[in-house]
C-alpha cells in the first residue's frame, strides 16, 4: 500500500482529474454565454470566483501588476479594483451561479470547489516495482465524482474563454488555477500563509458621501446556506447600541438583504445606496466609519485592508486575520465578559491590533502555520 500522506492523496486526484478531464464528456457541458463586447480586446483576464476575503487579502495584491500593464477582468467586485481596470458582468455571473446550482459547487478559498466531495475517490493505491521500471496502481477510482469534477471545470472554462478571451491571446499563468474546480482538501492554487497588499486604496473609499455621517457600522449575518455562522443579533445589538452611545455616534447596518439583516429603526447602506452600487456605496461610508461590528466574513478583511477599527463577533479559525498583518489593521475579538467602552477605546487607540491566533475556536486550523495546507505546500518546497 502506498504512503497515503496529504501530498500524495493530492498528486494522486490531480492525476486522476486531469486524466478524466481528457475523456469524452458523456453529458452536454453547459452552453457558454454569447461574447462579451470587450472580448476583442487582447489583454482581459479569467474573473476571480472565490471567496471575498482571500479576494482582498491575497488577490487583489497580486493581480495589480498585470492590471498596471493594460490588462483588465470581470469581477464580481469591480469597486475594489484600480479604476478602469475591472468592468461588471453580470449575465456572466449570474451563468456562472447557474452552474454552481448544478454541480453543486461553493466559493472556497479563490475559486470555486465543490461543496461534498467523494467519501472515497479511490479505494487503494499500490506501488510495485518491476526491474528498472515502477507503477502506481489506483484502485477503483469514483468515476462518477471525477466525471463531474471534469464537467463542472470544462464549463466554467468555456464559459470563460467563449465569453472573454481574444484568439491570438497567449495563455497566463491565472487561467487554469483561477478557472479550476476543486476539493476542499486539494485547492487548484498554492495557499499563502501571508498577504499581499495593494498599492492604492479602492476608489470609492475617497468619495465623500454627503448624505453619510461619522457612524458605528455593524453588519449581522444572515444566510440560510450557514445558519450556524448567523450572527446572534439578539446578545450583538445592545453592545452595539452601547458602543456607539459611548462615541456619541449613529448607527448603520451593511450588507445586502439577502446575506443579512437589517435593524428596523437602524437605518442600512442597502436602503440608502440608491443609484450607486452596494459596494460602492459602501466603501464611501467606512471612510466615515469609526467602529465596525462585523462576523468572521469579507467585510471584516476588507475593513482591515481599509484600517477601520473593527471588532469581531468572534474567531473560529486560527491564523485567519494573522494573514492581514501586512495591512496594519486594527481589529480585535469582542470580549462578552468585560465593558465594551474600555475594548472601543483600546482598539481606536491602537496602531495595529490583530486578535491572538491561538484563542480561536480552532486554533489549529488549516490556516495555522503548522499544520493543514501551509505546511503541506512548505514541506513540497522543502522536498
């Protein structure tokens, strides 16, 4: 039997989904969208589909010298992007929500993967060697997972390249990993422990907002798809309503409707945002906001990214806002046993302030430096 180590469970499914990828669909991949009207421009790039907060503290950094030299992407977010670089799509999106219906897919990570995987994509491995010659046998692999896997990958990249790319356009080292589909425990990109952080600050944070006041923002989360991660508005609320009383400040609830919940009598950015995006909206008003409340969710990276003090709900995995250090944020872990006036003051004074990876829920996660994918990828250098 062959050493099943996480690195060779992981080389395994990529030889056996890169094997199913060149078989024959036997089902009709999804039809791709009509061409983008941009699509004859030379330089656009495969859009991000992951999750919002590996967006801001990763992607973001990374892709900005490729947009510095005149090339542009689809985002779902393109508020955070440098001005003129990243243009809105939404018939692609939406498309692309289509086929995560389908093959019932999630965003993970920086793109998207499924949401269940194979119980058993294989049943053995075996190495035997013969002579000067050696092989690795796979038992009984899950043919109908990795069929799925290979349909699943091969729609999301047509999808991209009928709808995007330029024929005479040379392929980049973003397009498959940004377009691949993959498992939890076999991301499509090397995971970085640390941040890269943006050059500039997202165009809408300097708008002023005339209608917008120094404030205490909250967000409560709401999604039927992770009730478990709701925000306990009930035991939130008064500290809020006790935070902003002590800054002598109004409050504002974002987020959109559908992913949260709006106070009644708290006015939200979603009702007040009116021609402008959300998100555009939005980033005007953290330039006036003086204390966040936010869950473990995108809006917390991204107020880190933007300085704002921010306080958590809580932190369930180690090491996960560690990796926002390079942004100087400033953002701490409510502490329900002591006075929320004493936690505002110290974090508004602080410079930077990030919560103690190891009072986590789970420290050991897999963002710890020690353990899961970080030192998977590292132990693959050392090797």
């Amino acid at each position: 039997m062959l050493d099943a180590t996480p690195a060779t469970k992981i080389a395994i499914h990529r030889l056996l989904a890169e094997f199913y990828r060149r078989e024959p669909s036997a089902e009709m991949v999804e039809p791709a969208p009509p061409r983008h009207p941009l699509a004859d421009e030379y330089a656009i790039l495969p859009p991000y589909l992951g999750e919002f907060g590996f967006e801001v503290r990763y992607f973001l950094g990374a892709i900005e010298p490729w947009l510095r030299n005149g090339w542009m992407i689809p985002a779902r977010r393109p508020e955070l992007y440098p001005a003129g670089s990243a243009f809105a799509d939404a018939d692609f999106f939406s498309h692309i929500d289509r086929l995560k219906q389908r093959f019932r897919c999630t965003e993970v990570l920086f793109n998207i993967s499924f949401a269940t995987t194979s119980p058993q994509p294989w049943r053995a491995m075996t190495a035997a060697r013969r002579g000067e010659t050696s092989a690795v046998t796979i038992d009984a692999p899950d043919e109908a997972f990795y069929r799925r896997l290979a349909d699943a990958e091969r729609s999301v990249r047509r999808c991209v390249k009928s709808r995007y790319f330029h024929p005479h356009r040379l392929q980049t080292a973003w397009d498959c990993p940004l377009t691949a589909v993959h498992v939890p425990w076999a991301p499509s990109m090397a995971f970085p422990v640390n941040s890269v952080v943006p050059t500039y600050k997202p165009a809408g944070f300097s708008v002023d907002l005339p209608s917008v006041v120094p404030h205490v923002g909250v967000q409560f989360r709401n999604m039927a798809m992770k009730a478990e991660r709701n925000s306990d508005a009930g035991r939130l609320l008064p500290l809020v309503r006790a935070a902003a009383a002590h800054l002598h400040l109004p409050i504002v609830c974002y987020g959109h409707p559908e992913g949260t919940r709006a106070i009644p009598g708290i006015p939200s950015t979603s009702e007040q945002s009116g021609s402008m995006s959300l998100l555009e909206f939005e980033l005007g008003s953290l330039a006036k906001c003086r204390l966040l409340f936010a869950p473990e969710s995108g809006i917390a990276n991204l107020a880190g990214w933007l300085q704002v003090p921010t306080l958590l709900e809580g932190q369930q995995l180690g090491y996960e806002y560690e990796c926002l250090r390079p942004f100087n944020p400033r953002i701490d872990v409510i502490d329900y046993s002591a006075g929320i006036e004493e936690q505002v003051n110290r974090l508004i004074a602080a410079e930077v302030r990030l919560p103690n990876p190891e009072n986590a829920l789970s420290p050991k996660s897999f963002l710890h430096p020690d353990v899961g994918l970080p030192a998977l990828f590292r132990d693959d250098f050392d090797q």
